[in-house]
C-alpha cells in the first residue's frame, strides 16, 4: 500500500475497509476462511481505534496494509490474520492471549515471532555479518511463515518511509538491502525483492535513483513501439506454431540497472539492455521450442544464453535466459511455464497457491523448485510444520548464531560455549573470561550456547586460561589462543595429544635417521680414508652456504654428516648418527644434502 493510497484510503471508515479488502481477495479463500479474516479485521479496528501514529494516520492501517500484501501474494488466512496483528505485542502484549482464543495457535506463534524479530538489534556492517544474520533470522523461527510476514512488513515500511528523517531512511534502506532483499530472493520471491531493492536505492541513493528514473521515462513512445514490435512478431511466430503464449514486456527495475551501471562503471544512458520480454507457455517443451523460434527472429548475443530449467538457481527459480539483438539493440528475453512464474514471482509462497479453497489439486512439497534445490525429500505428504523445520536446517547447516550485547551477530559451531564467543569477540576478552550471562541470566561457561541468545561476558584483569577450558571449547581459535598462553606461562601444562604427537613425531625421524645412517655406514666402508678434505662443506653440492657445525657431536671432515636448516644460524650440521639431531622438529621438511668439500689436487685427480 503505497503512501499515496494510504492517502486516499486513511479517511474512509473502518466497515468500508473491511469491505474493500474482502471484496478485492475473497476469491483466495474459503467462506470460512473469509469469515475468519474478517473477525480478525473487526478486532483489529476494537482494539486499535484510539490509536494514532506520529504522522497522525491511524494505526491499523499498516497491519491492514501488510495483510494486503500477503493476500495479494495468494498465502493461506493463517498468514493474513497474523499480519493484521503482527505487531500488536509491541502496542500491548496483554492483546496476544485474546487473538490465541479468538485465531488459535498458529496466528499467536506467528505473532510471537515477527514480534521477536522486530525486537532484535540488527548491524550488518559486512556481507559476511549480513550473511550471519540472515541464517539467525531463520534459526530464531519455527514458522517460516515468520519470515514471509516480516517480509510483507518491511516491504510496506519502504513504501512509506517519506515520513522519517533522511539518516533514519538509509538506515532503513541499508537494512532492507543487506538483510530482507537477499532473504526474499533466498526464498524466490522476486516480486518482494523487486521493489524493495528498488525503494531502497530511492532513499539510499536518491540522486543515481532520479537519474535512472529520467533515462527510463525518457523516448517512453519510441520504447513502447519497439517492444511493441518485437512482441508481434513473436506472437505471429508462435500462431503459426499452434502455440498459446502470453508476452508481457517491461522496463528493467532502477536496482538492477544501478547495479550494471556500478558493475560496468557507465552511465545509465549508456546501457542499452535497459528493456525485457516475458514469454509464459505452457509445457517445459514449448520453452525449448520457443528459445528457437525466438533465436530465428533474432541473432542472439554470444555468452548470453542460460538454460536455468536444466539448472535451476538454488531458490528453486527456472526459466530460460536470452539477449538478443532487436533492431541494433539488446533485447532480454525470459521464457517460462507458468508454474515457474508462480514459482519465480512467490518462491516459497507459492507453497499456499494451490491450498484447499482456491485449487481442488494441492501442491506437492516435493514439486517446489526451492526445496529440490535444497534436499531430496524422503517422504512425500509433509505437513507444514515439517516442511518448515527441514527448510531451516537446510538453510542453516550446522552452526548457532548469537548476539553481542551491541547487537552484533556471532557465528559458531554447534555445542560451541561462553568461552568460545568469548575469544570470537577478541583474544583480549577470551583470556580474562570468568562468567557470562545469556539472556541476563548466569549461565555455566561451559555450557552450550542456544540460537540467538544474547551474551554477555564477564572479565576479571587477573584472571587467565585454565587447562579445563582448553578441554572445553570447541573453537579452533579458542583452542590455539589457550593452548599458546599455558604453553607459555603454565609450567605444569602436559598437552597429552601434543606430546603423544611428538613422540610420534620423533619415532618416524628416528627410523628414517637410522636407515640414513646405515646407507651412510655402508658408503664410509667404501671410502678412500686417504682423501684429505678443505673442512669445508657443500650444501646440495653447492659452498657457498653459511653453515654452522653442532656443538652436541662436533663432526669433523670425513665423518658422516648430515644437515637441516635453521631459523637463524643457515645450515646446522651434525654427525649423521646425532641422537639430538633425530629430536629436531619437523625434520623431513627442513633437512638437506651435505658433504664434505674436497681439496683442489684430489678434485682435479
């Protein structure tokens, strides 16, 4: 509902609401279920009469709004009715008991959610951040029908945001763009994300928005002609066919064009793929028919072409990509069937479209694109509340995501605890952690962290790294940050895995050592004792190398040497059967090839 419409509407009485939102979707629903939302409605206005936003607008209206959004997108009632109260509990909470006996369960929880979500802090100064936040919104629901509420309340927000003061505007703009825009197209509904992207650019970058818009509205006739043009010739193409076909054609939203202008570094004008087509068929054959009819009318552009029906995008979207060139311009063209428009417009929506009350035939969880992206589900007649809890785990994978008293989102992995986050936060705080709170409450440190809690750390200056948390994270970094400071400072500190590794270690150099120095003691049987040496020796037959000779066996020419490479003293060398030699580290990477050097009248000989 757009704020000229809110305009329009905000002085016409409750009852002729009521009556225009039934008449306009009654069609979605069951009488029933259009019974149901028009109780909802009547309590909506009860309860809210009396209440008016700072602008002065009633304050039912964006509820009301919201519920139209929903509705237009086909979702079932349960949806609607909890948009209409979707943030009742921030007004009053005393109202949620009263809508749970009056709606049931469902409405309350789905209330109970949005009411969560809009209670979180949200910054997002990184896609990784974003990212994060995105999956936590997803793990804090258990009704992913919260999220497509939140969806509809942020999309009206945009739509009337003129009231805010420009800061608040980007603000919101900022966290529409990296949070809810990508969380719509996750869930494929491009129509959502469309015009959020776009809002979003109006208040984040309103001088590229009005430019943008100036070079669309600009030769508006002379577009119209072209595409009008195009769209003939297609339709008498597919007559002769025996096909039926529906073309609708369009403008390129102003986020997308914005987004090639950055990607390209040009000027709106200069971009000339600015115009689409939409062809809707019937059958997954007809598309591949009519990529061909179209590629007859048109020569196609090189490297523009996708096939996304054999390889659908992770959001279940499908649909066969072209650009051409129409009368020396790019010309995009889309082909689909109109089940994949469900699917590319309403994405997980598309869920409710064929509900009992609007289609006898019920959709198939297993024939959503979406879901096919994300798993191969084993059984076919899911209920909801299934379908929802496998999409989240899907989306989520196996990590917790929980908040700093800021605000901030932290990723970590499952069974991860206080001291974990602690050292996600910085080293500094990991190492003087001796309590923390979730939720503000005290919780053990070792304890495993929940989805979306809030931790609070707790820190003492004389307090540092024990052993027990060493065995208790589950972070690499907690681990390495620990295992370093008791390395260090904690004299009593066995690492019974580190030394187990070393000894390890030091048995495999000692074999290998062993069967040098046999080989080495076969060849010194064989040697001319009689051959004089320089005292010099050569590196991989090279001498110009600084070496330095080992204190612990003291080799002299003509003993069996070896050799590895030091941090800081060049080549070490040592006798070849050096038991200290057979105890350096990481031997096998760091040892070369030495000899004695020998003198200029044997070389010459």
């Amino acid at each position: 509902m757009s704020e000229d419409f809110v305009n329009k509407i905000k002085d016409l009485s409750p009852q002729e609401l009521k009556e225009n939102f039934l008449n306009s979707y009654s069609g979605n629903f069951t009488e029933e279920e259009n019974k149901k939302i028009g109780e909802a409605i009547d309590y909506l206005f009860l309860i809210t009469k009396d209440v008016y936003r700072k602008t002065g607008i009633p304050y039912y209206l964006h509820p009301l709004s919201v519920a139209q959004i929903t509705a237009e997108a086909k979702l079932d009632y349960i949806t609607v009715i909890s948009c209409l109260f979707h943030n009742i509990m921030n007004l009053d909470e005393k109202y949620i008991d009263e809508i749970e006996k009056r709606f049931g369960g469902e409405v309350s929880n789905i209330c109970r959610g949005t009411a969560k979500i809009t209670g979180l802090k949200i910054n997002s100064s990184t896609n990784a951040q974003a990212d994060s936040i995105r999956k936590m919104l997803f793990a804090m629901v258990d009704d992913i029908r919260v999220i497509l509420v939140k969806l509809a309340d942020r999309l009206d927000r945009m739509r009337n945001l003129k009231s805010v003061t420009p800061d608040a505007q980007k603000a919101v703009a900022k966290e529409v763009i990296d949070i809810w825009c990508p969380l719509a197209s996750r869930l494929g509904m491009s129509d959502v994300k469309s015009e959020m992207e776009d809002l979003s650019l109006k208040y984040s970058n309103p001088e590229a928005f009005q430019q943008i818009k100036s070079i669309v509205s600009q030769k508006q006739q002379e577009r119209s002609e072209y595409l009008s043009s195009a769209v003939k010739k297609i339709y008498s193409s597919t007559e002769k066919m025996g096909l039926h076909v529906n073309i609708t054609s369009r403008a390129k939203h102003f986020y997308s064009i914005y987004q090639k202008m950055k990607k390209r570094n040009k000027e709106a004008g200069e971009l000339y793929d600015l115009l689409a087509l939409r062809i809707i068929c019937n059958e997954v054959s007809e598309c591949y028919t009519l990529i061909g009819v179209v590629h007859q009318l048109w020569h196609p552009m090189e490297g523009r072409f996708k096939d996304y029906i054999a390889m659908p995008k992770a959001n279940g979207y499908q649909s066969l990509h072209t650009t051409v060139i129409c009368e020396g311009k790019p010309l995009e063209i889309q082909i689909r069937t109109a089940q994949m428009h469900d699917v590319a417009e309403h994405g997980v929506a598309s869920h409710w479209l064929y509900k009992k009350g609007t289609n006898k035939d019920k959709v198939q969880i297993e024939d959503l694109s979406i879901i096919n992206q994300l798993r191969t589900l084993r059984d076919r007649d899911l209920s909801d509340e299934v379908f929802f809890s496998e999409l989240k785990d899907e989306l989520l994978g196996d990590s917790i995501y929980v908040f700093t008293p800021k605000g901030d989102v932290k990723e970590l992995p499952q069974g991860a605890n206080a001291i974990d986050f602690a050292y996600a936060i910085h080293s500094g705080v990991g190492e003087k952690v001796v309590g923390a709170k979730a939720d503000g409450k005290i919780i053990p440190l070792t304890t495993p962290l929940k989805n979306t809690q809030i931790i609070e750390i707790l820190t003492n200056p004389q307090a540092h790294p024990t052993q027990m948390q060493l065995k208790a994270v589950k972070t690499a970094k907690a681990r390495q940050k620990i295992h370093s400071w008791l390395a260090e400072n904690d004299p009593t500190f066995i690492d019974k895995n580190y030394v187990e590794k070393r000894e390890a270690q030091i048995a495999a150099n000692t074999l290998h050592s062993k069967l040098v120095a046999q080989t080495k003691a076969k060849e010194k049987k064989n040697k001319d004792f009689s051959l004089q040496y320089t005292g010099k020796v050569k590196v991989e037959g090279e001498s110009n190398y600084v070496v330095t000779f080992a204190q612990c066996c003291k080799p002299k020419p003509g003993d069996l040497i070896t050799g590895y490479m030091s941090h800081n003293r060049g080549i070490v060398i040592h006798c070849a059967d050096c038991l200290t030699f057979l105890r350096i580290p990481n031997l096998e990477n760091r040892k070369v090839s030495v000899d004695w050097e020998k003198k200029d009248s044997e070389k010459k000989d």
